[in-house]
C-alpha cells in the first residue's frame, strides 16, 4: 500500500540493505532516489544496474542512483538511513538544511555507537536536531537476500509517536512485508544491536562443533541479557519477545546470510579476527556492538556474561573454549536472575 502523503524517497547507504529498500519503494511507486559514498560503486551500478553485495537482482533502470548528496536530499519527504551504526554520525553531519522540517527520518541501521553510548535515533535527534517523534526506527529479521526476492518477511515500525510510527507503517507495507507498529524504540534498538553479538557466540558455537543443546541454551540465555540491558535502559520486557528482540535473534543465530554468525563460526574454527574481516565484503556488526556494549555493562553495572565473554574472545584473543567453560562454571542462579523484581 503506498502512502499518498509521501511522493519523494532519500536512501542513504547503498550497500545490500540500502539497495534493497531502494528498489522496494521504487517498485511501490515512490520517485526514490539512492546514495551510495563510493562513486566508483555508482559508476559499476548504473552500467550494470546491479549491485555486487546483491547478486541476482536487477536494479531497474529508472532507479536513480548518486555519490552527490545535494541530489538526493533535494526536499524529500522520508529520508532513510540505511548506513552502518559507526558512520551514522558522519553522515547525520553531511546533510545541510534544506531537508524540509516536516520529513521523516526512518533509521534501518542496527547499532550503538562507541563512546557516546547512543542509539540510531538518538544520534539522529542530536545532530539534525530532529524532533523524536519524526524519527522511525525500522527492525526486525529481514536479511535482504531474501527481502530483495520478495520472501515473506516482518518488521517492526518504532517510534515514540504512534502516528508516525503508522505512517510508516502505511507507507513500506505490502503483500510480502508486512509491518508492526511500536512506541518502544528503545526496545527495538536495543533487541536489533545486540542480538549480533549473540549471533556471534552462536557461530562459535557452530565453529567449535557444540551442540543443539549448547546452542539453544545460549541463544536463550543471549536473549535474557538483551531483555536485562534493555529495561535497565527503559524498554519495555514484551518488547524483547517479539520480532526485533527473539525474531532478529533467531534469523541471525541461525542463517546462512547473517554475517555475524559467520564471523564466530570461522572464529571457533581456529581463525583470527582480522583475517576473517579482512576477507569480508560486507560488515558484521556486531564485532563494533561486542565492544559498545562493554562499554554500557560497565556504564551501567548490567550483568551481561555472554556478550563479556565475547568482548574477551573479540579484542583479548580469548580462546573460544576457556570462554565457554567460564560460562558453564558461573556461579548456580535462579533462571530469572538479575531481572527487576517488577518484571
């Protein structure tokens, strides 16, 4: 269904996600236009009208595509940033002001940023100077492979002002996206961040050939300490059982598209960090997240063992092993420990 009160799209960041809703909303009839740093990467696109990070799907021809920011921001009514988490605030800081006050800002990154501790939509409120509630967050498990093929999938549209959150809503649905509406957006930041460290341990777990029984074990305990972070931080519990809390875990836990996973996979197998990145062409968030996330546990005083343990396996060379003993040695707790006693 497309929204009548929105004609004009901005996708900023052109990588599989970003091209994916491009071509999405171009399809449902928006004018979208896309934006992507590299202009070498515009020049392979618009010969080929394809995207490397997408093989087997057709950009169509009328999708326009740019390295020059002044023609995707010229007065848009949704702006989406689809970059990743650690160049949110860099980009926010390239946009001038002649994006019109009444635009809607809809963030699809999954991501904390370092030191400053703030999610998507706070970065966005703090540099543009947006109000909350012209800020969406959309999350959920989605990789693009298969929403580029038009597989069934479901999101959640966040933000403070449900309105919005329903325009949004109204303006990405169709018959194989479907949307759900939110006022918890810190909830859903929260559950879409994390959870690619989870799917970090998880692929340890495969790369060290451990079992269903290891594996369900910490995938349920992962989403505990994303439920435990998330309402110290003032997110609401339910929010962590739906789709941007236990949907994106279990996509991302177990598929063969998540990069995260990959990246702990390889790491059970024996190989180091960098080399594993180095030979990636796509980001895996969750190796910056492992470390923003330290940063808040110690902010905090939030208990969180698993993601801890994977800080230690990421940046302290850890081995995967030792890590897993130290989990399964943890002194004996009730199964809801560490959560409020309201909860």
């Amino acid at each position: 269904m497309k929204n009548k009160n929105i004609q004009r799209i901005a996708v900023l960041g052109a990588g599989s996600w970003g091209t994916t809703i491009a071509i999405y909303l171009f399809k449902m009839g928006y004018e979208v236009r896309l934006w992507e740093y590299y202009p070498e990467n515009v020049s392979l696109m618009n010969r080929t009208r394809r995207n490397p990070l997408l093989p087997g799907i057709p950009i169509p021809k009328e999708l326009f595509i740019t390295s020059d920011l002044n023609e995707v921001i010229d007065n848009p009514d949704l702006i989406c940033l689809v970059v990743p988490s650690h160049a949110m605030r860099s980009l926010l800081s390239l946009l001038d002001d002649r994006i019109p006050a009444q635009a809607l800002w809809v963030n699809l990154s999954k991501g904390v940023e370092q030191n400053s501790l703030k999610r998507m939509s706070e970065l966005i409120a703090e540099v543009r100077k947006v109000p909350p509630d012209r800020i969406v967050t959309l999350h959920g498990p989605s990789h693009a492979e298969e929403v580029a093929r038009e597989i069934p999938t479901a999101i959640v549209s966040a933000s403070s002002s449900l309105k919005i959150a329903k325009r949004v809503q109204e303006a990405f649905m169709s018959a194989h996206l479907r949307i759900y509406t939110s006022t918890d957006i810190t909830g859903i930041e929260l559950g879409g961040a994390i959870k690619n460290i989870i799917a970090i341990a998880a692929g340890i777990c495969d790369g060290l050939g451990l079992g269903d029984n290891s594996k369900a074990a910490l995938i349920t305990r992962g989403l505990f300490e994303i439920t435990r972070m998330g309402v110290r931080l003032g997110a609401r519990e339910e929010t962590f059982a739906g789709l941007s809390g236990v949907g994106d875990l279990i996509v991302t836990c177990f598929s063969k598209h998540s990069r995260n996973r990959y990246v702990g996979e390889e790491i059970g197998k024996g190989r180091k960090l960098q080399d594993i990145l180095d030979g990636m062409t796509m980001i895996a968030e969750g190796v910056k997240t492992a470390r923003t996330v330290h940063q808040m546990a110690e902010k905090y005083g939030i208990e969180m063992p698993i993601s801890n343990e994977i800080y230690e396996v990421l940046f302290h060379d850890k081995n995967p092993r030792v890590a897993v003993k130290k989990l399964m040695q943890r002194e004996p707790v009730k199964e809801r420990h560490s959560l409020p006693e309201n909860q």
